[in-house]
C-alpha cells in the first residue's frame, strides 16, 4: 500500500503469492526527483486508515493493536525493484536520497495519523536490514536516518513499536539502539537465536514460531508445534519474551496446528 500513489503498478496475482511489480515510474535517475509527497488521509493510505478504524472497533480494546508501516527505504524497494534501488544508491545518490525524504515525509505523515487513530505502536517492517543486501556504510546513509526520523516522534505518544528486521544476515549491530520495544525477525529461518538475541539486548523479543511453508505449522504435527514452542520459551528465558512467528504465517498453515500454539502456551504455564 506504501508505494500505489507514486504511480507504481503492481500485478497481484491472488492466493499465496505476493504482488509483483508490473510497472515503476523509475526509468532514469532523475525520475527519484519526481517522488513528492503525498497525502497521507487519501488515495491508498485512507484505505489502511479505514481499514484501521474498522479493526479497532471490531477489537474494542482488548488487544493492542499496531499498524503495519514500512521503512523509507523498503517503500523506494517496491516504487524501483530491489535490484534498480542498489544501482541507484550506487550511482545516483543525490536523487536517491531526494526521493527518501519526501517518501519519508509521507510515511511520519502516515504515521501521525494511525497513531491519533488510536494504534498502540506500529511494526516497522524493513527489508533492508541485512549486510547480505546493504552494507553497513549504506545501511547507514540510506536507511538508518530516514528510519529514526519516522521512529523517534512516536517516543511518548505509543507504547509498543516492532522493528521487524526481513533478512537473511541481520545487520543488528546497526539497529539494536532503535527506539523501539520489540524485535521481530525470522529466527527460526535464518537466525540468530533466541538465546543468542537474549544476550544482545533486553528489549521484548517476538519469535519462535517457524512461518515457512517448511515449518511445523504447514509441514509438522501438533507434536512438532508443541516442541518448537518449548524450545523456544526456554531459549527466552521466560521474560521479554512473545510468542509469534518471524514473519507472516503461510496460509496453508493446519488449523489444527495453529491451535496447537495456545495449547502449548497454556501447557507451559501451567
């Protein structure tokens, strides 16, 4: 929903599959000078921020709820495709970084308004958090300040924002003094561990269920479930510690797998 108003086209394809890009209005490095702000109460984002208010009064308060948002960096991903993104930021910085700040003065935009919406945190999704994809020295000049710039205003006005790190080789060093409560990332995937994580910081740490279609979730039994959600607790420690997946769950998860997951909770609890 990030990146719809800048022109882009996606092909969404349905079922399990994610939405591809079909057209971007990047062809040439002076086109990342055309990305201007744009409003935050219209076109797509209204549709998130109704979508928002209809949740919140479906919840009625009895569980947090925190609104999706994406990094700078990871919406400029999905307006150019990954791979034109790196050459850009290699070749034509300037104009990169023209269209960060207005992608970024949208999204803290966006962000005031799910928060004065009564969201109690966001999950701050980026996809560009890995030194596999971004080397630490571009990390830091093409993600992290853009990053903090919609993070700190939230400071006093929530109370429970996630960073969701989407990588394979997490770049932590550069992300663990982020203003925020929780992690989230693909620990069962591609790690590091719980335990690991648990040494490196005391913020909240959300993991421990395997989302892929190679988890127990969609592959294993209820068996299977039980003992991942054991493992992990015990490598939390018990404390600073939710029980979540590292990413979205696969739809073909079993039902009865699903269940497993509370059952398992309320067994360890007990």
């Amino acid at each position: 929903y990030s990146v719809v108003d800048w022109g882009v086209q996606l092909n969404v394809r349905g079922g399990p599959d994610t939405p591809i890009l079909a057209e971007s209005p990047i062809q040439k490095p002076d086109d990342w000078l055309k990305i201007m702000p744009v409003r935050s109460d219209a076109g797509e984002y209204l549709i998130v921020l109704e979508a928002q208010r209809i949740a919140l009064e479906m919840l009625n308060g009895d569980v947090p709820f925190v609104q999706t948002v994406f990094s700078p960096l990871t919406s400029a991903s999905k307006i150019a495709g990954p791979g034109k993104l790196m050459q850009y930021m290699q070749d034509s910085p300037r104009q990169v970084h023209a269209a960060l700040e207005a992608i970024t003065e949208t999204s803290r935009s966006f962000v005031e308004r799910v928060v004065s919406g009564g969201a109690d945190g966001v999950f701050f999704a980026n996809q560009w958090a890995g030194v596999d994809l971004l080397p630490p020295d571009l990390y830091n000049e093409f993600s992290k300040p853009y990053d903090l710039q919609m993070l700190e205003p939230l400071k006093g006005k929530t109370w429970f924002n996630i960073y969701h790190l989407h990588a394979h080789d997490i770049n932590f060093d550069g992300v663990l003094d982020y203003p925020v409560e929780a992690f989230n990332w693909h620990d069962q995937d591609y790690g590091p561990s719980i335990a690991e994580m648990r040494m490196r910081t005391d913020k909240c740490l959300i993991g421990g269920i395997t989302p892929s279609a190679g988890g127990p979730l969609v592959a294993g039994s209820t068996a299977d479930v039980d003992r991942e959600v054991m493992d992990a607790i015990q490598q939390s420690g018990g404390t600073g510690f939710i029980l979540g997946p590292g990413e979205v769950v696969d739809p073909s998860s079993k039902p009865e797998n699903v269940d497993q997951i509370l059952k398992s909770i309320v067994l360890a609890s007990s």
